[in-house]
C-alpha cells in the first residue's frame, strides 16, 4: 500500500494547482472564496470528466484544452438543482405510499402492523439467529415512535396506551422504513397498491416485485440528494431491474440495449412514472427535461454521461410534456 503524501494547500494554491493542470480561471480571487465553502475534494467529482483520457478507464492529471472552472462550477449547480428536483418528486411518491399502506393495512384494523399474520412470512419469519426483518422493522419504528416530538403523537402517548395506529405510524417512519414495510406486506397487498399505480405484469395484474425494487432505489437516491452526495454521472449501485418494465406502456423503452441501468436515467423516467399516478407535481417532467437539456449542453458535457439514450425525448415521459394520468382521475 502507498502512503498518501499530498500536501495540505491553501485555497489559493489549490487554484494555482488547478491552473497549473490547465484549468482556465478568470477570477482566481473568486475561484478561492468558493473552494473555501464548497471543497476542492467535492468539485474534483465534477471536474474529472474533463480531465483529458489515458485510457478506456484512466485520465490525466491535466485538464482537456479549454476546460473553465465557470463550466466545473455551473455541473455543480446543475447537479444541486437536479437533486432538489428529484427530492421534490421522491417526496410526493413517499407521502402517497404512506397513505396506501396504512389504508391497505388499515382495513384490518388500527394495529394491523403489530399482527405478523397480516404480514408476508418471509418478512416476519426468524433468520437463524438473526432476528426477523420485520423484527427489525420494529425496532426501528420503536426508535422513531420514541425520538417524535409531533403532537400527534404525544397524543397518542398520553391518552391512550402508546401504541400508535397504523395510519399513525406510516407519518413518523422515513422513507426507506416505508418502502421496507412495503416489501413486507402480503403479496396480494403488494400487488393491489403495484396496481392502482399501473406498475403492472404480463397478465396485467398488479407488480408488487417491481414496486418494491423501483422504491429501494429511489431510497438509495433520496440519501444521495439529502446527504449532498454527487448524483451527476454516477454509477447507481442500486438500479431499476430492466426486466421488471417491459409491461409498463411508458417505461418499456428502458429495456433497450443503449439504455444502462446502472446511470440515473431509467431511475428519473421510474420517477416520473410515479409522479403522474399519483396526480402531483404533473409538469415535474417537463420542468426536468428543460433544466438538463439547456444546462448540461451549456457546462460541455453530454446527457448520454447519465445514460439518455438517443431519442429520448421521443418517449414518455418526456413526450407530449409529461401529461399526468393521475390516481382516480386526480390532477
């Protein structure tokens, strides 16, 4: 293993570095007030692509000729916006699926989430020594029932016995808690809620499986947005399973060849899937569509970098402006 050795440099002679590698600089006072809030570490990721290519896999110290640090600086904003924009829609899909859940499980009653006969077995079954994923489902909802401050409920707390409904519970889990549940229900409750979202299979009948796949990535990419974590040009670690969507209408095109799964394009068509079926946000798409074909041209880099395919815009739900199905006709 080698040692790291690289120095520790002031702002200004991290712009001198950058200058020195060929970065065009206009303002280097400027430049160094900004890596003083921002972080030379942070904006490497956005400017590595335009580091001049060694190689399939390797690149150079040196920047490409012409390379600014005004084009680094704006990928950088646009990658901000993105993130906003993509929490903005994963906020929407969450708030819905917690009122889906609790009004699925809710039909047999108020604490049908503490009944584990209500729940899929695989969810409530021991692993060996380990405990139950919906033992630790649990544990969790234990720990956020007890770190709430909302007046719901302390309500809930003081008037009655503690425990919390289920349309109660689904306000005070995170969103990766929520998809957990999800996946914890009964097939046939998978399916049902899969449904009433189009997320469907061959037979036409609701895809519980696919749903749950979809809301563990859009999780994955919802800490990468609130944690401030790069969201430009990354390879997803977590992806939309391609096979999943060659019944869904709108989505079958991810299931071409050019499109990769593991960047973040099939991933905002999923989102704006779900947007539109659940009535919100129904020009989120086209708002979407403009931010990134005017700004990601502009910073000299290129939409195939997040895995559009060519011809995107053919189809939906970039297409005819991202007109909004909506849940029960809702708008």
């Amino acid at each position: 293993m080698t040692a790291y050795t690289k120095p520790h440099l002031s702002f200004d002679d991290q712009v001198q570095l950058l200058k020195s590698r060929g970065m065009v600089i206009d303002d280097p006072a400027a430049a160094s007030d900004l890596l003083s809030v921002v972080g030379y570490y942070r904006l490497s990721g956005y400017w590595y692509p335009y580091r001049r290519r060694l190689g399939p896999a390797q690149r150079d110290d040196r920047f490409v000729e012409g390379t600014t640090f005004a084009a680094v600086v704006r990928l950088y904003d646009t990658d901000r916006r993105l993130k906003l924009h993509v929490l903005d829609a994963i906020e929407r899909v969450e708030i819905a699926l917690r009122v889906m859940i609790s009004f699925t499980l809710g039909k047999r009653g108020a604490y049908a989430h503490l009944n584990r006969s209500n729940l899929d077995g695989q969810f409530t079954q021991a692993r060996g020594r380990e405990p139950s994923r919906y033992d630790e489902w649990v544990a969790k909802l234990v720990g956020a029932q007890a770190r709430s401050t909302e007046d719901f409920v302390v309500h809930f707390q003081q008037k009655y016995d503690g425990r919390l409904p289920v349309w109660v519970v689904t306000e005070i889990l995170d969103f990766g808690s929520t998809a957990h549940l999800y996946r914890g229900l009964k097939a046939a409750d998978r399916n049902a809620i899969a449904r009433d979202l189009d997320v469907v299979d061959q037979t036409g009948l609701g895809n519980g499986h696919a749903l749950g796949n979809w809301l563990r990535v859009l999780n994955y990419v919802r800490n990468i947005c609130a944690h401030h974590s790069r969201l430009w040009n990354r390879h997803l670690v977590y992806k939309i399973a391609s096979r999943q969507l060659a019944h869904v209408s709108d989505l079958r095109h991810l299931t071409a060849p050019d499109v990769p799964p593991h960047r973040i394009y099939s991933m905002l068509c999923v989102l704006a899937f779900l947007v539109e079926r659940v009535g919100q946000g129904t020009d989120w798409a086209s708002r979407l569509r403009q931010l990134l074909s005017m700004e990601i041209p502009a910073c000299g880099r290129s939409l195939a970098e997040l895995g559009f395919p060519e011809g995107w815009a053919a189809h939906r739900p970039w297409a005819n402006g991202g007109a909004a199905h909506g849940r029960d006709g809702v708008v």
